[in-house]
C-alpha cells in the first residue's frame, strides 16, 4: 500500500498561501508531495527514528482499501504556487525528535 505523507510544516504554509491567493473559486487544491511512499516504508523510518525496538508486522488487506494512493498536485503549485518542500526523512525525524522527552 501507498500513500502520499506530507509534512505538516508543509501543509501549514500552503494553508497559508491558498489563503492569500488571489483567483480562489472555492475548487479543491490537493495539499501532498505528488510522491508515493509505502507505508512499510514509513513504518520502517519511524521505527528507525524511534529506537528499533518495534516488530513490524503485516496483516491481510481489508476489504476496499486503496492499495494505491498519490495526490494530483497540479491545481495548488498553479494556483498558490504551492510545492512541497520537506523530504518525508527528513519531516519525519523533526517531528519524532520534537516529541521526545
């Protein structure tokens, strides 16, 4: 399975930008990278960023889940002007760090 992670620093400032845009028509804009990640890989990253310590484990697909899934990023880089900037390693590590006491 995949999906398209995002930073939240990420999508804060492009809240921000569509708020000040000019030329909104109340149309949704995909906030995302436009990048696929498997959530194995994340699971991965985290558990690095976390210790190691976690048993990843897989269980079986549930019925009607999307095994595919990547946001079209077309409308808020033309709109706002809005790209991602934040490598998931990178966003990911910030954040785990930030939350450690």
């Amino acid at each position: 399975q995949t999906r398209d992670f995002v930073y939240v620093g990420d999508v804060s400032r492009a809240v921000v930008l569509a708020c000040f845009a000019p030329g909104g028509d109340g149309s949704p804009a995909n906030i995302g990278t436009g990048t696929e990640t498997s959530v194995n890989d994340l699971a991965v990253l985290i558990n690095e960023f976390c210790g190691g310590k976690s048993e990843i484990s897989h269980g079986e697909s549930r019925e009607g889940e999307i095994l595919k899934s990547v946001a079209s990023v077309t409308r808020a880089k033309e709109w706002f002007e809005f790209s991602a900037e934040t490598e998931l390693r990178v966003g990911l590590k910030d954040r785990v760090e930030s939350l450690q006491l």
